[in-house]
C-alpha cells in the first residue's frame, strides 16, 4: 500500500549498506532519528470539514490526511511529526470531465478552493492547502488514467490526465509504443501532472521535456472548457498551449492529455564512462550535446557524488577493484561518472556508440561498457525511497535544481554546492552536498545537487536547517542567472523567487494569463503566485 | 534598389523560361497584364501627415508609401495599381532602445497608434495600418540591424532586432556560427519579424523552428522593459518567451533577439529523390521523419508541383532526358520529387545518406545524387522573384500554407487544392495549383500551396478573384483541423479565422495577454486580434 507519511509502496524498503553509512557518518557525523508520528494519532487531529455534502466529495479524515501533503521535505517533516497544519475540507476522485465541471460549479456557487491533485508527488507544495476561511477542495484525477485513443499514423495517444507513469508506459506498451518520458516521480506521478508543472524526464534528450511531448488535450476551467487542437506546428499567434504548460492549476483542471509517442526502440542500452577531473568532464558533456551527438540521455555526476554513489552501491570488494582499475587509467580521485543513454535501431546505435568514443578520446575517458548503465536504468525510479533508509538513520535529504546558460554552470554550481555546505556551520553542522548535470542542451545544463544532514534535536530545529539551507540557496539560484526551477516547478515553496526570475511585467503576463481564466482565485491560490497580484498585476503580498 | 511595389531588389528579373510559360498557357490559358501605376502617381495620392512634428519621425510621402504595405497578394494589387488606400502618417527608425521607448512614450502622450516594421516581408498584412481617425507611426527596426554579442560557450548570439536574414548569416559566418533559420523570405525579413510572427525555416528539421532558436531579449512595451532571461529549459511557470513568440506587435516591439546558435557544419548537401506516386512517397516523408532520420530539411513536391517545377526549370533538353531516364526506373506520369538535406561531419554525413537511401529502398525512390539538391539550395530565395515574371505576363500567385496531424494531411491537401482549382468556375476560369509538403514532423506536415490564375480586367476584378479563393480555402482549412498559419502569422488576413483555431476560451487568453500590456489597443490594432475583445475578452467586433 502506498505509504501515508513518505514516498512509494510501503512493501519496498531499500537497505542502507553498511559502507554507505560509514561513509556518510565520516563526513557529516552520528545523527539521532526523531520519533514518527502514527497515521491514528494524526487522523484525530483532522477538524470537521467545511464543505457541503455532495456524492463526489468524500470528507472522511483518512482520505484528507493521504491528499494534504505532497514530497518536498516540509512536507515529509510534517508528515513524520503528525503536524500537518492543513488539510483539504474533501477529496473528490472523478470519473470524467463532467464530473470535474460539475465540481468546479459546485466550487464558484458554494464559494470554495479547489486544488487539482496528480500523484501527490510535488517537491514544491503545490499540492498543500493554505490556512483560510474558505474551504479547500482537493480534487484527485486518480480516476480518469486509461488511454482513451492512440492514432498510430499521426503517433497521438489521448490519456486521462490522471494516468500515472507505469500506466501510461504499460498501455502504450501494449501497442507498441513510448512516451518516453521518465521523471525520477515516474512511479507515481500522472501525465496531467507532468503537464501542469513543465516536468522534463530521464532521457529528455531523445524524447523532448513534456513542453515538446504534449499535443493537445482539454482542460476545465471556471469559464467553461478549453480544448487545445493538436497541430504539429502553427505560427497562429501565441501558443495557448504554452499557456497550459506550467499552470500548476491556477487556470483550470486538465482533464485529457494528448501527447506525442512513439515506436518502441530496437535497441536502447545505457553506458558508463569515467573522467579524470570535472573539467574534462564538463567540457565533453558540452561539446557532445553541442555536436548533437545522438544521445538519449547525459547524466554527469560531479566528483563528490561520483563518491558518494559508488559508497552507496554496497558491494565494497567489487567496486574497490573497480577503483584500482580506474586509477590505473587515470581516473583516480577527483573522478567523474557519466551515463549516456543510446537509443535506436541495431545499426544507429552502433554508429552512434562509435561516434560518442571516437569524440570522447580526447578527453581522456575510460569507457565502462554497459554493465554499470543496466543498474542505473534498474534503479532509476528507486532513488525516492533511500530518503526512508535515510531518514531511519537520522538523516534529512533534499534535492535543489536549476538550470542556466554553460558559461554559467560552473560558477552556479560551485555557489551552491559551498552554500549548501557551509550552511549549518553556525550550528557547526557539516553538510553532505553532491550534484550532476543531466538534461544537457546546446546552450547549458540543469544543475541538480542533493543535500544530506543529520536532523536536529525537534522537529522545528530539523525544519528550520532546512529553511535556512534552501532560502539563501534560491535567493542565490535566481540573483545568478539560474532558474528557480529546471524541473520541480514553482508550487507554493519557489513562488517567492519567481519575481526576480520572471521579471514585474513577466509576472504581469502571468496575471493577466490567471485573471482571465479565475478571477476569483478560487484555483489552486498562492501557487505559482502568491498573493493577489495587486490592482496592475505587478505588485506582491506576502499572503492573500 | 528595393522595389516600392514588389518583392527584392529591382536589378534582379528572373526570366520565365518559354518552356514555363507555355506550360501555363496549355493549363490556364492566355492572361493580359494589368497596367502598373508610377511612383510618382502614388505619391501624389499621400494625404497629410496627422503626426506632431518630431526628430525621430519622417513625414514625406516616398518614404510613407514604402512602409504602407507588405507582401500579400492584395498588397501586391494596391501597389501594382497605385490603390494604397492607407498609409501611415509616418515613420520612425530608431537606432536603439531608447530611441524605441522615446516613440511609444510618444504615442501615448499623443495619442497615435504604433505599428512595428521588420523586413515587410508579411503575406498576411501584419504591417498594414487599418483606416481610422487616429494616427500611426510605423516604426522600423531595419537601423538596429547589428550582431551585438556571441557567447560561444553557450552558443548565444544577440541581435538588434532589425537585423534581416542575410546579416544575420554573414556577422555569425564571421566567427564560423550559423542560425540556420532560412525562411522564403530570408533576404528580406528580419530576426525581430521572425520572432514577433512564428517564423519556420526551410532546416527547421535541424535547427528548429524560431521558437526553438529564440532564447531570450528585450521587448520594449507601453508599461516598461519586458527582459527575458536566456535559459536553456525551466519549469517556473508558463513561458513568456512563448507569449512574445507570435504576439505580432501586439504587446510591444523586439528590440534584442537572443538566439542560439550552432558552429558552421562540416558539410551541407542536399539530395533528390523521385517516388512513383504521391501514395509511395508521402509515405515514405511521414516514415523518414518518425524514424527521426537525421535529416536537416525534407520537401515533398506533389506531382502538379513535380511537372510544374520541371517545366519552370527551362532546359526542356535536359528535362526530358531525366523524364525518359525517370520512366525507365519505373517514375512516369504522377511521379513525386523529394528533396532532403544532410547537415553534419563527413562521417555523419555518409552514414545519414546511408541510413536515407536504404530506409527508401522499400518506396522504390529513384535517387538523383546532389545535382538537382545543389540547385535548388542555390534558387531557394529567387522563388519570390518569380511573382514579378509572372505578373508582367499577367499572372497572379499566391500561397496559401496550414499544417496539420498525418492522418489528415492527404484530405487536407485535397480540400485545398480542389476548392482552389475549381474556386474561379462560375468565371469559367481554371487555377493552376500545386503543393508540397516541407516541415515535417513526427507527428504531421505543413502543406504549402501555390496557385496560378489569370488577373482579371481590372484590379478589383482580379481582387476578387483573390478574395473568394483565399475566404473560401481559409475556412476550409480551419474547419478540417488545419492551423490557419504554418509560418505566415495571422496579420489581418488571418485574423477572421483565429477564433475557429483558439476557440472561445484560447481567444480570451490572447486578450487577456494584450490587455495586460497595450489595454488602449494602440499597438498594431487590428493585427492578430480583430475588433477589441468585448467585455469578456471572447466577442468578437468586425472592426473597431
């Protein structure tokens, strides 16, 4: 069963191993795990709901405390000390598109919030209810996720917008086909969430982020319903599509999704390789994606997490010969990890695993062959759940992302990572901070670096190391070029720096874009924006 | 010198060869040219300038006549026949930002109305100022025409956004860079137009469309500086970038166009191929392209356009010897020419040529080598020219262009070119009409047509002609899932058509955007968006 208070299916629980541990307790130091709050404790704790009665919303508290969080670690403290704060007044899981119209009728007649909810897998609280007077609404697509056409001939399948990832693939599967698009939340987040928060996947590369994947579909807003045609291009004025990509359901509910697929490959393999330094390192992921090498994924680990990945492997006498090895070639400390992924028929993916060695020569790489590539497609998805391991030791992890121009990747990177590490110092707190560039582009990078630290004495003294830790680090993100969010999205946790990154009459547009379609901000408010945009649509309030 | 009434530089005259024009003859009988008004006749016809006397703006008639109209076949007739109707009351040519931002605070404390100017290059009259009591100032950006930064690492070149196609090359080729964005118009339009109207070059299928080049820039609006940040992907919301892209002047003018751009290819060719029929070889282009065959343009004739384009090609020697050669291989009446484009290293190269060839062999193509390719990548911006030898033989032409899903292409194609063809019959005159398919995409086709007929005996007969022809083909196409614009924009002539494309609610998005930025319609009224939007931002007025 799906777990209440952290990630995945309570059957899978991942071992730490023991020189993971070791080598974790080396650099950051013992840590105490805080007490776990019961589901039965927290469900006492729920208040009487706000809402009308009515056959499509379920009040019962079980079902409110399992939709009033999302994955971001505010919420898993929340969620392990029982202190949620806030929970939905309801939770409506709809069959159709009528039934979302006839909520959000309900909505504007009865005077409450709705918040539209995927997979619940959000790492920005765009999922969480705000404190208020108004009741909140959280409507569940989890219903609507079957494939409901696939068009072979243009490669469109149309999908319920609740359709979670394993789904998508294992229906399209049936046919054949891909959509090709794996996010680390595949496992539980739904297409519709995808597109409402501009996700981008493992092997965005080949396939494209979710900008490029969806088509066409519906969404239901308080105005009525707004379908977007599929076309393979326009140049029909600004793209209303564009509009639905990011709207993290501050203009309507998407109901239907229609996305770009494709055949199932011939071949798909995945490889490792290994650099001396970061800088060789980094200057091959550039030129290679600059080259437009023919790649599926690029996935470059910096030195510390190259470390920290082989630690956590497990398997200490395996990979300790394949150090020796590595540093035989040259590859000793300081050494950099890439997987890229080859995807294609028999013949492409032999040309193109050609190419990628010939161009890689210069810079001093030690190919690894596909062994240690088949265990990261392996555990792809399983990463969420060392958080659990982690956190039954006594250790809080969290993850930042970003992305900015190559001139920029560098010096963004390294600000974050020594902020990140000399962050807790005032409490003498060494952090463990390590990152990667995946989603590699002609014109720079993603930047994803994860953070590890023991927690505190409380809960309140873990949440505000957090706080501080990511607080300074977006103000610095956004003041540098970077964006306050790759691929996590803004939500309520990133609303505060997109200002700087959007700019007074960008954040104008996107008013604009919100009043036109919830004048009310009965939608999913204090997401994406936060307050009420003033009376130009520039101005900022703290909070509605 | 640039023609005031017709397309390029008037020391260019293609000749139409006689093969051609008895080819046309034979389909659409014998045509009288129409008498062409002077310059100087024009003019004489330019009323007073309604503008307050200003450094920055020119009032004379020469200068005023040459910013009146762009491209469209009704441009064409007004300025064939001297029948402008409107000009604008004058022109600005800023060399810089502030210059721009001097204009617009103008226009608002005077109340005039601004249209911005690129290349005027427009077929759907974006660029025309509408009939009114309030005066307007065309500013053109053609002084702001300069490289202004390359990033090399990041591969980001920043343009002033008047800088026309061939400038762009030619400062980019200086440091060995490319764009690679080559539209019909190139040698005319600019990097800004290309921006402001959702422009597609002829390799977009290496290089994207101008959406995927445009990485950030400035727009100079009524409310201020709108500064886009160059990022290579975000999640953080809905797109402004994509809000610019297709706004046609409507929220403000591009003054700075970042774009990324890519190191000049190891070599560049282009190849043809012929196909037995339309069935074989449309199958084969929509195969090739999900296969994501690493081509850099693909194009399609059908067979009116396959004989049409032989006959126009003069040489009837030779053409015949390749139709005798052609039908030996099997591709007689009915046969299709392909012409595809190979962009990359030397390896790249032959293995892509490789990959192609034997991908085809099941279609039965006839490949040509690069000889025909070479030609045509060498005529590929004189096709406009060809309007002018037409004319003066006292033929009309005009394109019309859609895109739409693969499953519908063949019907859409069909529609169009039936309802051209037969479009003129209560006149008993026949139209010459021929299609290709070129931007191709995995999951559907532009479909790009020409059509020939006869002008009338007078101007507003032969108006009239165009007039029904493009009303009756423009709703057809909306109403069978076709965009109304590919890569033309919607300008005014367009305009009528959008609501059917966006729908009720796409429209009030479109509004919502303009009224955020221009809520007193100043800026380029009647482009894109007709009337002023009623109250909820979805009726629609005929005019304002």
């Amino acid at each position: 069963m799906r777990r209440w208070n952290g990630w995945g299916d309570d059957s899978i629980q991942p071992e730490l191993p023991g020189s993971g541990l070791k080598f974790l307790k080396r650099r950051i130091g013992h840590a105490i795990p805080l007490p776990d709050a019961s589901l039965e404790e927290v469900i006492a704790r729920v208040p009487p709901s706000r809402l009308p009665e009515h056959s499509l919303i379920q009040t019962d508290p079980d079902i409110r405390v399992r939709h009033a969080r999302g994955q971001s670690l505010p919420d898993w403290l929340a969620m392990r000390s029982g202190q949620f704060q806030v929970f939905p007044d309801g939770v409506a899981q709809p069959e159709d598109a009528g039934q979302v119209r006839q909520l959000l009728g309900l909505a504007l007649d009865q005077g409450f919030n709705v918040i539209p909810y995927g997979g619940g897998t959000s790492v920005a609280g765009h999922i969480n209810p705000m404190e208020g007077d108004t009741p909140v609404l959280t409507i569940s697509l989890e219903r609507m996720n079957r494939l409901l056409d696939l068009d072979t001939e243009s490669q469109i399948a149309s999908f319920g917008a609740g359709t979670p990832g394993p789904l998508v693939e294992s229906q399209l599967r049936a046919h054949g086909y891909t959509l090709g698009h794996f996010p680390q939340s595949f496992e539980l987040s739904t297409i519709g969430g995808w597109i409402a928060s501009r996700s981008s996947g493992q092997q965005s590369l080949r396939y494209g982020r979710i900008e490029q994947l969806f088509a066409g579909g519906t969404v239901e807003t308080l105005r009525g319903t707004l379908t977007i045609p599929t076309l393979p291009a326009s140049s029909a004025g600004p793209d209303v599509r564009e509009m639905v990509l990011g709207s993290e359901g501050r203009i309507g509910i998407i109901t239907e999704a229609k996305v770009r697929v494709t055949p199932l490959p011939e071949r798909e393999s995945f490889h490792v390789m290994f650099f001396r330094n970061w800088h060789l390192a980094r200057e091959a992921a550039r030129r290679m994606v600059q080259a437009k090498l023919p790649l599926s994924m690029l996935r470059l680990s910096n030195a510390v997490e190259t470390q920290t990945q082989l630690a956590l492997a497990g398997h200490p006498l395996m990979i300790g010969l394949l150090e020796k090895y590595l540093k035989l070639r040259g590859a000793g400390e300081g050494k950099c990890m890439m997987t890229f992924g080859i995807t294609g028929s028999k013949r492409e993916s032999r040309f193109a695993l050609e190419v990628v060695r010939d161009f890689c020569k210069p810079f001093r790489a030690v190919y690894m062959g596909t062994g240690m590539g088949r265990k990261w497609a392996e555990k792809r998805f399983a990463m969420p759940y060392l958080r659990e391991s982690l956190w039954q030791q006594g250790y809080a992890v969290d993850t930042l992302e970003t992305a900015t121009d190559w001139d920029n990747v560098d010096y963004l990177m390294g600000l974050i990572e020594v902020n990140l590490r000399h962050g807790l110092s005032s409490d003498e707190q060494p952090v463990h901070v390590f990152s990667h560039l995946s989603h590699v582009y002609p014109q720079g990078s993603s930047i994803y670096t994860t953070y590890v630290f023991p927690v505190a004495d409380s809960y309140e003294a873990t949440h505000a190391r957090w706080q501080h830790l990511k607080e300074t680090t977006s103000a610095m993100i956004v003041s540098n070029r970077g964006t306050i969010s790759h691929q996590h999205g803004v939500g309520k946790d990133h609303a505060p720096w997109l200002p700087e990154e959007k700019g007074e009459l960008g954040m104008a547009a996107l008013w604009g874009l919100v009043r036109t379609f919830d004048p009310g901000s009965r939608l999913n408010p204090g997401t994406l924006l936060r307050g009420d945009g003033g009376t130009t649509g520039t101005g900022e309030q703290t909070d509605p």
